[in-house]
C-alpha cells in the first residue's frame, strides 16, 4: 500500500545556518506525527549536513538533481554515486527548472530514472504541462508522454517504488496553485495509463502534487483520493508552513 509522502525540494536555497536551523525546526514540530513520510531536498553542497543533521529522526534527505555519468571527466555535476555514498535516499529528477532552463530532454530525464534506480535511491519524477500546453488542452497527452519514456526504457515495472510528482509548470511559484479537483484529475489520469500496463504498478506509484502547495491549501488537495502527497517549493523553506503541511498530509490519509 502506498504511503504519504511529502517532500521539501529547496531548490537554490540554503546555506550552514539554515541548513541546521530548518532541521532542527522541523524535528521539533514534527515530533508526535505519524503515517506520512518526510523528505527534504537541499542543495547538493548541504547532502551531507542534512543527512548527518536528521539522524535519529524519520526525516529523509533527497539531492535535486544528478547527472547520467556516475564519474568521470564532467566539471560541475554530482553523481547518483555521490549522492548514495553521501546517505541521501532520494533524487529528484526532471524538474521543469532542469528542462526549462538546461533543456533536459524526456530522454534524458529517463536515462537520470534509470541511473538513480541502478543505485537503489528513489526517483522522484517531475512531469507536467506548461500554461500553454494547459491551454492547449494538452495536459494528458504531456503528462503521458514524460511518463512513456521511463517506460520505453525501462518498462513499467520501473514505477515500483518510485515517486511521480505531478507539477504544472504554470503552478510553480506562482502563488496560483491547481485547485484540487484539476489536480485530482491529472492524478488520476496519471494512475490509470500507468494500470493499462500494470494495476498492481500503478496501485502502489505515490503520486505527489507541486505548485504553489501552502499551509493553507494543503488539506484540501490531500483530501483527493490519488493524491499522495506533495513536493513543496517555497513553503519548505519555513519550518512552520511545512510542517503544517506534513500534518495535514498525515491526516488526510490517516
Ligand atoms: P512552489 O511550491 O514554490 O510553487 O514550488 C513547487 C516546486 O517546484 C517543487 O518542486
């Protein structure tokens, strides 16, 4: 059975200070919760003082990104290797910020799944429309086509135990989130073409929702059945809004 599962994605945020500061925040406030899973995604220079930093707690640690080569002559990039060897347990890939701005292809974001599973992490796979495909019309058709290349690769027995983060782009940072029963619908779109190939696959796939989630809108997007959980952005940098949204995932799907 899938679990809730919430999952802070810091982006370009961070530094030593707010590092320990958030942790430490949230380790407080998050005390007596059960039944929802918590992940934080820091910068990849902090991998290490976060996992260090939420030992003794449930709190997991996730990098944002890796790259597709696991070592060699490739300056800047961070390995799917590193970020094991480092105890992080998730990765996320395929952010719209990663195919926006550093033109990663549908393919190349399947190599990034398969290089991650190789390394026993967990992949949390960012897809989703932009406001024009919205308006388009073609959200569905988008949504699959992100999700047909893992497939086309890999087969669909690569969703077991991975993570699929439904974020329309038109939603991310814009303070204008999916109402839930637009993301409610996506989600469940998203299930059933992964069931076509496996019912049991697609049963157990959490699938999270990203854009604009806040302290005030979660519980009412949790409250929709295919919605697992959420990757948060902005609202993950405040230890009281995150948490707040940790509670309310928790007990929505209690
Ligand atoms: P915001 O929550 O800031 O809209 O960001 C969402 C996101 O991109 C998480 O990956």
């Amino acid at each position: 059975m899938r679990h809730p599962l919430v999952m802070g994605n810091w982006k370009l945020n961070g530094s030593k200070q707010l590092t320990a500061d958030l942790i430490s925040g949230l380790q407080s406030a998050l005390t007596e919760v059960q039944g929802c899973k918590v992940v934080i995604a820091p910068p990849a220079l902090y991998l290490a003082q976060a996992v260090a930093a939420v030992q003794g707690s449930d709190i997991g640690v996730g990098a944002q990104n890796i790259d597709v080569n696991l070592s060699g002559a490739f300056t800047g990039e961070t390995s799917a290797e590193m970020v094991k060897d480092n105890g992080a347990g998730y990765v996320i890939i395929g952010h719209s910020e990663r195919r926006t701005y550093h033109h990663e292809s549908d393919e190349l974001v399947a190599e990034k799944f398969a290089v991650v599973k190789q390394q026993g992490l967990i992949p949390v796979l960012c897809i989703g429309e932009t406001e024009a495909e919205n308006e388009a019309g073609k959200t569905e058709e988008v949504c699959a086509r992100q999700i047909d290349a893992v497939i086309k690769t890999q087969g669909v027995e690569a969703f077991h135990g991975a993570v699929i983060a439904y974020e329309p782009v038109w939603a991310i940072g814009t303070g204008k989130s999916a109402t839930p029963a637009q993301a409610q619908a996506v989600h469940k779109f998203i299930r059933t073409h992964i069931a076509k190939q496996s019912p049991t696959v697609a049963d157990q796939v959490i699938i999270q929702y990203g854009g604009s989630v806040n302290d005030k809108n979660a519980a009412e997007l949790f409250g929709q059945p295919d919605i697992d959980g959420a990757l948060v952005g902005g609202a993950s940098l405040k230890a009281d809004a995150f948490s707040v949204i940790v509670k309310a995932a928790a007990a929505a799907k209690a």
